[in-house]
C-alpha cells in the first residue's frame, strides 16, 4: 500500500499518509489468492480466489458493505452469504460487485442514483441487487458517480445521474438521467469485453477490439474536438496505428488502453503527469484542453509500457505491470507513487524491488499484491 490515508484505506491500522510502499501486516490474506482488488474515495477492497471479501478504509456510506457505517482502519473480512463474488468497482463513495453468476450487487452512497436501485435509498451498507440486468453481467465500472455493466450478450447499461450534470447539452438521453439500469443506445449485436469509467466519461471496449467513448470530453479524454458526447462514438484503428484494443482502463479524466501487440496509448488530461508522456498541457489543474493541447486529445504511445501485462489508473496516477516489474506515474501528492515524494511523475518510473501479481489503484492511494519482497 501507499498514498492517501486519511480513512485507514491502506489498512495500516492509522490514518497517516504514505509516500512509500508499506506491506500490510494482517494474516487475513495469507495462504489466500487475491482475484482482484479496487479502491475507491477512501476505501479498498479485495476479492480472493474462493470468491471472499476483504475491506478497509472509509464507510461512512456503507461502501465497505458489512452492513455498518464505522471507517475500518485495518484489512476486514466481510461476509457475503449466498454470493461468490469475482470482480468489484470502486466509485467515490460506493462499490459495486460482480458475482460468479453474473449478478451486480451494490453498496454504498445513492446519492446520485448510481446504485442502481432507485431513488428511494439514500445510501446502504447491505449489499443491494441491481435489479434490470436482463443477461449474466461480464463486466462492471463505476465512476466518480455514475455506474456501468455489460452482459454477456453486448447490452450495456448505465446507471445515475452525476455524469450528465456536467456539459451534457439538454435533452439530456434517459441513459445520462436514469438512477436503475438503462440501455445505452447503438452498443447492441457487439461482443463484449470490458467497460470502464472516468469522473465524467464512459469507456466500452468489444471482443473485436473497437472503443466506444461518450460523456464529458472536457480534457480531451473522447479524443475529439466535441464538449459532450450523449452517445457513445468509435475511435478509429488509425489512432492506434490500425491495431484493435485488447485492454482499456480508465482515471479520472485520462485514458490507458493497449493493442493487440502490446503496445501502450495514453490521451486525455496530462497536468499530473497521468499520460506518462512528454505534452505542452498545462500544469494548472483547473486549465481545460485548449488548442495548444491538442497532441494530449489523441492517443500517443508510452513505450516503457509495451507489453504491460496489468494497468491500473487512479484519479490522475497510474501502476503498471512490465516485465514482473512495478511502474507508476502521475499525481503524487499523497505519495502514491511510492518514491518517498510527493513530486508528480511525469514518466513510468520503476519501483524496485517487488514481484507484482495484481494491481489497483483508489483516488489518491495505491495497491500492489506482491509475490514477495526481494533485494533492490
């Protein structure tokens, strides 16, 4: 773990920040293999192989979903009685789970509708089922306040309210508006890969390798010209030197996606350094993708990461998996970069002397499972 702190996230049993990786000290996870890890506003959770849950970190809405409110400042295990879970999505203040049989459970802030379950509940610290999703669920996403799924018949289907209050133009489409799922138009007869979510955005990748984007391109991050995409609009495999996507993750604002041979395309917001390139973007936070920033807009290769076999992105940082090694780079104020500072980085920048298997990233702070310890 590193990084931001301030709820227990990292499980250290305090709510000091960390600017350099610190193993967690609970034997809860020992002797067990971990299928996938998330992080959100201020939580972490962690799903292993037999289908179990583990969390630590902020639940003042519940999103820790162990059915209480308390911040857990050390790694919890979190009953889920009648689920086997596999995947899991960390919005800011809620989480969202992928069960082995393709049903999405719920938890945490309603606030926006991005539960899924309607208006009524405000937040929840029981684990909901998101009611609507006709087929098996593959895959599940969950932005700043805003919730993605896609079954396994290619119906994607989103859910609340917080990404169309930022520029979408009115008449604001059902699927922007809707707080229960609701399809996405023109994304049906695909076969499905992936989604996943920005702050403001919305990101599906298809088995065939085409990227489909729509919401706030505010930063660049649709690679277009456009403020606001309502529905979703295909990049070009030229973008990409004419190779298909195969992986896609998504920050805040910036996008990472990989091709078929292993190559590495960064585009979107680049003030923290989260494109891991060279760009003319400024390095005030609140300036918005202008002319002069055009080269940010469209997708550029970082090849340090050919080859990445993991990325994860965090609000406006990144960890990477090349080569059994760890790299990150971005937004570094809370340390979770893990290189003692809390400077941006600009470039991947290697973290020596761990044996990566898995990695997740929260807003501001950083998870790596590691195979163990060895000598920088």
């Amino acid at each position: 773990y590193q990084g931001a702190n301030s709820y227990g996230q990292l499980g250290q049993g305090h709510v000091a920040d960390q600017s350099e990786p610190r193993f967690c000290d609970s034997a809860l996870l020992q002797n067990r293999a971990v299928r996938a890890v998330g992080g959100g506003g201020g939580h972490s959770v962690f799903i292993t192989e037999n289908g179990e849950v583990y969390v630590c970190g902020q639940n003042n809405r519940g999103q820790l979903g162990c059915d209480q409110n308390a911040n857990i400042l050390t790694l919890q295990f979190c009953p889920t009685p009648s689920h086997k879970l596999k995947n899991v999505a960390c919005g800011w203040d809620f989480t969202l789970f992928l069960t082995d049989g393709g049903q999405v459970l719920a938890c945490g802030s309603n606030s926006f509708g991005q539960l899924g379950v309607g208006a009524a509940t405000v937040h929840s610290a029981q684990l909901l089922v998101v009611e609507g999703l006709k087929k098996p669920v593959v895959s599940v996403a969950a932005g700043l306040r805003h919730s993605l799924a896609v079954t396994d018949s290619g119906h994607v289907y989103q859910w609340g309210t917080g990404l169309f209050r930022s520029q979408c133009p009115p008449p604001v489409p059902s699927h922007l508006s809707s707080k229960v799922p609701c399809l996405v138009p023109d994304l049906d007869q695909k076969t499905p890969r992936v989604v996943a979510a920005g702050s403001a955005h919305c990101v599906y990748l298809t088995d065939d390798g085409d990227l489909f984007l729509w919401g706030s391109n505010r930063f660049g991050q649709l690679a277009t010209t456009q403020a606001f995409h309502s529905s979703p609009i295909v990049l070009k495999r030229s973008l990409f030197k004419g190779e298909k996507v195969k992986s896609v993750w998504s920050g805040w604002t910036h996008i990472v996606a990989q091709t078929e041979s292993g190559r590495v395309f960064t585009w979107g917001r680049g003030a923290y350094g989260q494109l891991g390139r060279a760009t003319s973007n400024s390095q005030d936070p609140e300036q918005q993708a202008g002319a002069a920033n055009q080269e940010a807009f469209f997708p550029s290769e970082v090849e340090t990461l050919f080859g990445a076999t993991q990325v994860a992105c965090g609000s406006e940082h990144n960890l990477a998996i090349v080569g059994g090694c760890l790299f990150s780079w971005g937004w570094n104020e809370h340390g979770m970069c893990g290189d003692g500072s809390q400077t941006n980085v600009s470039q991947p920048r290697l973290m020596p002397g761990l044996r990566p298997c898995l990695v997740g990233c929260g807003a501001g702070h950083s998870i790596a499972v590691c195979a163990a310890l060895t000598e920088p």
